[in-house]
C-alpha cells in the first residue's frame, strides 16, 4: 500500500524526460504487446482432454472413509473409542460453563428424582407403581411394549449397522458422522448409568420386596435398578439425530418417541418412573454435549482436537508449580 502510494503521488509531480525509442525497437515491442493466436495439433488436444477427464473423475470419486471417519468432518481427529474416553472425562467439568437454564433443568429433575425416591412410608415411586397396577389388563396393554434387554441391544445394533451402511453406499459422511456421535454418547451413557447403578443397588419394582430398597455396592439390579439404561439410550438416539440434524419434526419425532419407551417401561412395572424420569434427562445431556462438542456442525473454539498443556509458572515468595490445561 505504502509503495502504490508513492507511485501514485509521484505521477502527479513533473514527469522525467524519456528518450524517443528507436523505430526498430517499437515495432518489436508492438509485436509482443500483440494478441497471440494458439494454434495446438491434434495430439496435444488429445492430451489435454484426457488430463481434463482425469482430475474431473478424480474430483467426483467417493471419498475413502476410514470407519466411521470422514477426512472435513470433527470426527476424523480421533477414532470413536477414543472419544468416548475423552468426552466421558469432558463431560462433568463442564458444569463451570453452565448457564442460568442448565441449573434450572438440572435442579428439576435432580428435585423431581429425589423427590419421587424419597422413602416416605412408602415412597411416591411405590405409590405410582401400585396405580399402575391397577390400571394393567385394559387398553394400555395393547398401546404399551414389554421392553426386553436382548431384543432391544439387538434392535440397537441392527440401527447402527442399518446407519453405517447407508453412509458407505451412498458416500455420505453426514450419515456416518451421525453413526459415530450416536456410537459415541451410548457408550458414554452407558458408561454413567451403569455407575450410578453400581453406587445406588437400587432395586426395580419387580426386584425384591418392590420398594425400591438401595443396597449400594452390594448388589447390583441389572437390568433394572435406578437411573434406566433402557430410556437413556432411546433418548440418546433420537436426540442425536434431532440436534445434527437440528430439524423441528425430528425433535418432535425424537421426543414422542422417548416418552413412549419410557411410559411403556414404567406400565409394564420395568422400572419406577424415577428410574426413566432420570435415565432420559441424562440421555438427552449426554447426546446434546456429544453433538455441539464433537460435530463438524458445531465449529467454534471448544469443537477442537484434544489437546493438554502442561505449562510451569512461578509461586509467590519462591518456588513453582504446573498448571494442566485440557481441552476435549
């Protein structure tokens, strides 16, 4: 910029006095200041159309997806089990970032799930079991499913390969990206509601005296006890595809269709409605986080690689320390 200014000022002040050119030296530079007609033979034509035809084809060919990686996408950057590790630690320190709205919904259903397991002579888990009972053997038998544990892995399982595979045949990495995040928030999920499983021992209502009694680590009442891994990955599910996608009929759709799974496992006497009321809020968190963390369609400073710093920094009044910074 500096330099065009001065060229341009100095244009302006009095111009320097420039030789005539000599006539056989004007004809040669209008020669070469002359437009050029490019005349190729048929070989070279050939050549060329075929380079043309190459980098046209190389350009349309489906792209080599390693699994469940595509080369622009978020999910390349690390493979899938790798990021349920990173993500399952990445998850809880993420409270510091919480605004007013996470608190909220976060302070109901922790109120609404202590609430209803409150053992009040009995509690209002127990209370609502027992209507339910009552209720068993008239329409809701043919509106509500009897969730089982295999058949539904299976189904699962099924869904992921059904997913991947239209992904691969039709060259989509959008599909395969929603294949691996789903991948990615059941294992984190899983991972979660099993623990709090372990630490509780909570019984189901089909389990023990039917009260729902805690044993902690001494027991472990799978597939039952509290929060239910059956509702945390049907919300997994539904709400991964609602939040990439992010279109108003899938979150509709991904909603319904929890609540469904979850109203069948509490009137088939599977679960306390504590147990889905906790397992779908964390399915829903966990699937959220997954998506606006590890999707190529979230790109803003926190949807990096994974990366730790370690850096030293001095202490008042002598000596010094590490400091550990992560970002997942």
């Amino acid at each position: 910029m500096l330099g065009l200014t001065c060229a341009v000022l100095s244009g302006r002040g009095a111009r320097a006095q420039v030789p005539p050119t000599p006539p056989e030296e004007k004809a040669q530079a209008d020669a070469s200041t002359a437009p050029q007609l490019h005349v190729e033979d048929a070989s070279t034509a050939g050549s060329r159309e075929q380079t043309e035809t190459k980098t046209h084809a190389e350009a349309s060919a489906p792209t080599d997806y390693r699994w469940l990686h595509g080369p622009d996408y978020r999910i390349d950057r690390l493979p899938v089990y790798e990021r349920i590790f990173t993500t399952g630690f990445a998850i809880p320190p993420g409270v510091v970032g919480w605004d007013g709205g996470d608190w909220l919904a976060t302070g109901a259903v922790t109120a609404t799930t202590v609430g209803l397991m409150w053992p009040a002579g009995p509690s209002a888990d127990v209370r609502l079991e027992r209507w339910l009972i009552r209720q068993r053997g008239g329409t809701g038998d043919s509106i509500f499913i009897h969730a089982k544990t295999i058949p539904i892995t299976i189904g699962i399982a099924a869904f992921t390969a059904t997913t991947a595979g239209i992904g691969w045949a039709a060259d989509s990495p959008e599909m395969l990206e929603y294949t691996s995040l789903m991948i990615e928030a059941l294992g984190v999920g899983q991972t979660y509601h099993l623990l709090f499983k372990i630490l509780l021992g909570r019984e189901s209502p089909y389990q023990g005296n039917g009260q729902g009694d805690m044993h902690s680590l001494t027991k472990l009442s799978f597939p039952g006890g509290t929060p239910s891994g059956h509702s945390l990955s049907m919300w997994i599910i539904g709400t991964v595809a609602a939040q990439y996608w992010d279109t108003w009929y899938l979150h509709v759709l991904s909603y319904i269709a929890g609540t469904y799974f979850a109203a069948s496992l509490t009137y088939r006497g599977q679960h306390f409605v504590s147990d889905v009321v906790w397992g779908s809020a964390m399915g829903y968190a966990v699937a959220r986080w997954t998506v606006r963390h590890r999707s190529s369609r979230y790109r803003d400073s926190s949807n990096g690689p994974v990366q730790i710093d370690i850096m030293p920094i001095p202490i008042e009044g002598g000596g010094g320390g590490l400091v550990v910074l992560g970002r997942f």
